[in-house]
C-alpha cells in the first residue's frame, strides 16, 4: 500500500480505536442546584472537546511519520481496515450531519444567531412587535453576546465532536450541558452589561409560548430548554462575578500537537510497523 492511502488508513482506523475506547468517558454532572450561580462554560466547553484532542495528536503524529515513510509502505492488517471503516461512518455521518444543521438553520424562528463566519440576527416580525421595547432589546443583547464569541461556530464545532462519538452517549451529555452553560453566561453576560435581568427573563418566556414546536436554531434565545426554570431563576438574581477566559489551555494544546509532529517525525516509522506487526 502507497504512503497517501495508508496514512489516510491509520488517520480512520486511529479515530475508530479511539472513539471505541474512551467513548464511554468524560461524562459530566447534569444536575445542578438552584443556588449554585458560578457559570462553568468554558469547563463544559473543554469536556465537549476533550474526546476531539488525541485525535488531534495522533493525527500530528502521523503527519510527522509520512514526510519519513517510504513510498511503498507496508501491508495492513485486517483488524486495522475494520477501524478504519468505522472511522469513515463516524466522519461521513459527523460531516452530513454539520451540513443538514447548517442549512437548517436558514429556516428559524423567533430570535436566533445565525453564521457561522459573521454571524448576525435574525429576529421573527411578529415576534418583534409581541415583546414590549424593553424585552426585545434585552433579547438583542444577548444575542449580541453569542455574536461577539461566534457561537454558531463553536456550536458547530461541538456537534461535529459530539457526533464523533456516536453511539456513546456521554458524548450528548456532554455537549447538552455545554449548551446550558453556554446560555447561562451569555445570561450573565448582558445582565453585567446593563440589561434587566428580568425583561430578559420576560422575553425568554415569551419567545418560548410563541415558538414552541417551531423549528429554531441551535444558538437561540431560548437555548436547549432542557432546564427553563432555573435559567429564568438565575436571571432573578444578581449576575455571576465575571470569570476572564485564559489562553493557557490552546497554548499547551498547539505545543502538544507540535511534539507529536516531532515524534512522529523521529520515530513513527518503527512504533507504525510494530503496530501493523501485532495487530491481527
């Protein structure tokens, strides 16, 4: 087998192996008490990417072993064609799924954020003219809020991560609970912005009777809706100290990534031909 098609191989095969292996892991709490008030959103967000990041490595790796395998490669063993298989149905699935949530949400309700590059409003007329001045301009905050951090994209980017472990379903828990986080802090967000916390408590109850068995897109206001009451109860309360994102995280991630590039420059081309030697 050429160098091309069996890197593409191991890159399925490594995803397969993966996704069998650690599916069942990096289940979050759901549960959550009416008290607590600190918003967990990049914590959740880290969970939801967290089965996405060996993927990530052992792919650099790979890449660093192909500029050092020879053309002609050597043969590949059964077990490592079936991995490879289900990596392929996992990637397809993951990709077609991407796609039908991007063009459904051109068909939304109520107010939403929409784009996933320069992301903008959208906002029903006869919803505009339901909600008093008041709560539509605490809603547009905090749709504003989801446009200043590109949500629809981060969302995109968790419900391809999520689908990548598919049947496993920590990966759902894991992605539903970022959502709730996500909204919650998009909440606290406009509140320390100057929005009533109230108007927007109003608004969200209002969007919710008048959308309700309506499609609408994942970064709306009203959210996942799997837990309405105690956002609502959040907002009725003063807004969570505000928590600075930092950068450590991505930075350990692209330094990581760069040394399995260098490992798999240096010794890929042994540790892959006794993997292919073992496996059956």
């Amino acid at each position: 087998m050429d160098r091309e098609a069996l890197f593409a191989l191991l890159s399925l095969a490594g995803l397969g192996a993966l996704v069998i292996a650690t599916g069942p892991f990096f289940i979050p709490r759901v549960d959550r008490r009416p008290s607590e008030r600190t918003p967990t959103e990049r914590d959740a967000w880290r969970m939801v990417c967290a089965p996405g990041v060996p993927i990530l490595l052992i792919t650099c790796g790979l890449i660093g072993w192909a500029f050092v395998e020879p053309e002609s490669a050597e043969s590949v063993p059964a077990t490592a064609i079936v991995l490879a298989l289900w990596g392929a149905i996992l990637l397809t699935r993951a990709a077609l799924r991407s796609v039908l949530a991007i063009l459904r949400a051109r068909g939304v309700t109520g107010i939403a954020t929409v784009g996933l590059i320069r992301p903008r409003i959208v906002v029903s007329p006869d919803l505009a003219v339901q909600l008093a001045p008041a709560q539509l301009e605490a809603a547009m905050a905090h749709e504003h809020t989801h446009c200043r951090h590109r949500d629809p994209l981060r969302v995109l980017v968790a419900q391809f991560v999520t689908d990548l472990s598919w049947p496993w379903p920590a990966g759902q828990k894991r992605l539903d609970r970022w959502m709730f986080d996500l909204e919650c802090a998009r909440d606290d967000e406009a509140v320390r912005a100057g929005v009533d916390g109230t108007d927007l408590a109003a608004a969200i109850i209002r969007v919710v009777k008048d959308t309700a068995g309506r499609p609408s897109a994942p970064v709306s206001l009203t959210g996942s809706g799997a837990a309405l009451k105690l956002r609502i109860e959040r907002l009725l309360r003063p807004p969570a100290p505000e928590v600075r994102p930092t950068h450590q995280g991505m930075l350990a991630l692209l330094l990581a990534a760069a040394g399995f590039g260098w490992l798999g420059l240096s010794t890929g081309e042994p540790v892959v031909a006794w993997l292919l030697r073992i496996l059956p």
